[in-house]
C-alpha cells in the first residue's frame, strides 16, 4: 500500500509517499481501509520533534490521528460482524496513523461513522469533536449561562461553539474575519475579531465559562481567567489557568482522549442534524506535504480533509 511517511524530523519536506507492506490486523485490532484523514497541528509540532518527550514516536511514522473508513479485516477476539462497516477514530499520537491507504486500529477505539454526510467527511468529527464534547463536559455548560470560546474558527472551536449553543449557552467567540461567517453560523451570538482588538479589553462583563482553545502566554491567560465570574469555569485545551485564590473558579485542562462510545454519540448529533461539519478545505493526501507548508504560513482555517483516492 501506499502512506506517506517522514524518517526524520523535520520541516514538511520531510514527508515523503512510500510503498509499505499492508499491515495486518492483531489481536483486538481491525484494518481499515482509509476514506479520509485530517491535518491537525499536533501532526506538525510531533512531526517537528518538539514533543519528542511527550509523544515518543518510533520513526518512519506515519502521520494522521483523525480516521474514517471501512473495516476490511479484523485480528482474533474481535466480532466478525464488523467487517464491512464504516467507521470513524481518534488514534494514538504515537502509533502508525491515518496517512494511508490502510490502517490497523484497536477494535475498541472504533465508533460507527455517521451515514449522513459522506464517508471521507466523517473523519473530521474525530479528534476535534471528542476535544470539544470534554471541554463543553468539564465546564459544566448550562442553560442560561454565557460561555467565551477563545479560538473559535479552528476545528475544535466549531464543535465547542455548536455544543455550547446547544447546551443552552448564550456564546461570545474570538475568531478573525475569515471564520466570522462560520463561528455565526455555528450558533455564536458575538464574534470578536481577534486581529482588530483584543477580547479582554472588549469584554464589557464577565463570563460563567471561558473555554480557550489558544496558546496563551502566562499574562495572557490570566487575564481570560479574569474574566470568569467567581464560581465560574475556565477550560484550556493548551495553557493551563491560575484561579485567584477565593474566587471559587474552577480550572481544567483538558487533554482529549479516545472515547468510542462520545464519539458514537457526537455522530447520533450529526445524522439528526444537530452537529455540522466545517469541513473547509479537500486534498488529496499525496499533498500532505503542501498541507503542512500552508499551515506553517497560517493559511488553513477548520478541519482540513485529506483523502487517500488520489495520489
């Protein structure tokens, strides 16, 4: 089969399409075959080494953490009635990813792919969405709060916003001019443009929950846990929040992981309508390289798809 592979870290040239051995299904795992993965940051800063600690990778790695496709075999201890179905995952960091033609998943991780969109598509519901429905969790929304999504226009702001809106919250987001249109769309009720003026200085009132999806400095964050009311929340998916001793707020980190059955339950939403994909960009994967480089620049805004049908 065909993957796209880097030997070293590195910058984007160092992804390169290999023919590889087609993997075979393990115990407990399930091979599927790829209908789409997505580009995520994390891809880029693992591919780079930076988190070479924190994500020990075994090179040549394939990239790509976010799956949907069709179980074409699976390994002893898995259920036969599996072969043949459409499915979505959110993989490990470290193990062999999505950027392929095939893939070995553990069995357990696999959650049903939605039947209303199409099949390529599905795959940016994985990592991002299951993000979203932890930090929206951890924060406890609730009808009739307000909650500020900092970093709206990504691909887990998307979901944090929708999910919010759909908790009951009234949703004041952070996104730049290219995603307004999107971030409104999503059920914001207010979109700050972050490259025009800064949102501590344009909140005029405090927030129940700041849910912020941004790489902050220390100043910076302190600044977005200020303005949560006293028993409020604040989430970070990335910088991790100081509350001022009294204030009763409470601080999350949040570090998505790979739960089938939130996953299963974030493509119930979709098929009824109630959860959309802002699926914003296609390519094949044989571009990953070029993906990768655009990101670099800043150029990509949502989930970026790439599938394996051209190369």
């Amino acid at each position: 089969m065909r993957a796209i592979r880097y030997s070293a870290y590195g910058t984007p040239t160092v992804l390169e399409t290999v023919e590889v051995p087609r993997p075979v299904a393990g115990p407990g795992e399930a091979l599927v075959r790829v209908a789409g993965t997505t580009f995520n940051h994390v891809d880029a800063t693992i591919r780079t080494g930076a988190l070479a600690n924190a994500f020990p990778i075994e090179l040549p790695h394939t990239p790509g953490i976010d799956l949907s496709g069709t179980v074409v075999a699976i390994g002893p201890g898995v259920a036969g009635d599996l072969v043949g179905r459409n499915v979505i995952a959110f993989l490990s960091m470290t193990a062999p990813g999505a950027a392929a033609e095939y893939v070995t998943v553990p069995a357990d991780s696999l959650a049903p792919a939605p039947e209303s969109v199409p099949l390529p598509d599905a795959a940016s519901l994985a990592s991002s969405g299951l993000t979203a429905w932890q930090a929206v969790e951890s924060a406890g929304v609730r009808p009739g709060q307000s909650v500020l999504v900092n970093g709206a226009g990504g691909g887990v702001g998307a979901f944090v916003v929708q999910l919010a809106a759909r908790a009951g919250a009234t949703v004041i987001a952070t996104a730049g001019a290219r995603s307004r249109d999107a971030v409104l769309a999503h059920g914001a009720s207010e979109v700050i443009d972050y490259t025009e003026r800064s949102v501590v200085d344009t909140m005029s009132r405090p927030v129940d929950v700041v849910v912020n999806l941004v790489r902050t400095t220390p100043e910076e964050t302190a600044a977005l846990v200020a303005l949560v009311e006293p028993g409020g929340a604040f989430v970070s998916t990335t910088t991790p929040g100081v509350a001022p001793a009294g204030t009763g707020i409470r601080t999350v980190s949040v570090f998505a992981r790979s739960d089938a059955a939130q996953l299963a339950r974030l493509a119930d939403l979709v098929d009824a309508g109630e959860l959309h994909l802002d699926v914003s960009a296609r390519h094949p994967l044989k571009d990953l390289a070029r993906v990768h480089t655009l990101a670099q620049a800043g150029a990509l805004r949502g989930k970026v798809l790439l599938t394996p049908t051209e190369w």
